[in-house]
C-alpha cells in the first residue's frame, strides 16, 4: 500500500469541496423558490387587507358625498348658496 502523500490529500478535498458547493447550491435553489412563493402569499395577504381597509372607506365616502349633495340641493331650493368649504 503506497503512502498517502500531500498531492492525494489535496485532490481528496478539492472533490469534498466540489461536493459539497453542489449541496449548498442545490439548498440555495430550494430557498430561493420557496421563498418566492412566501412573497407571493404575503403579496396576496396585503391586497386582501388593502381591500378590507379600502371598502368601508370607499363606502364612508360615497355617504358622505350622498349627504353633501342633500345639503347642497335642500340648500338651493331655500335660495341659499351652500358651499361646504366656505366657513364663517
């Protein structure tokens, strides 16, 4: 059996090295995808939470413009000129 000298060694972890660049990529790729599709998930969670935030305020506002257009057509059946940013 011949001795095991510096050149086998080297050659030895070049090929541990080579090996084991190919699992942390192989980890690295895994990582990458599910973390695209955790970024999916949370960009679908926040446009379901903009929608939950946005209606009732869509909804706000159209009573109120439904109710500053009452104000403004009772105001002008009594001759008034009515304008809801003048303020005396």
């Amino acid at each position: 059996m011949p001795p095991i000298t510096s050149v086998d060694v080297l050659m030895f972890l070049y090929i541990l090295v080579g090996i084991m660049l190919v699992v942390v990529l192989y980890h690295a790729l895994f990582l990458f995808v599910d973390l695209r599709r955790v970024m999916k998930r949370v960009e679908r969670l926040t446009s379901q939470v903009e929608q939950v935030i946005l209606k009732p305020l869509a909804i706000a506002d159209q009573a109120l413009n439904a109710i500053m257009e009452l104000f403004q057509h009772g105001a002008k059946k009594k001759g008034k000129n009515f304008d809801h940013r003048k303020v005396d």
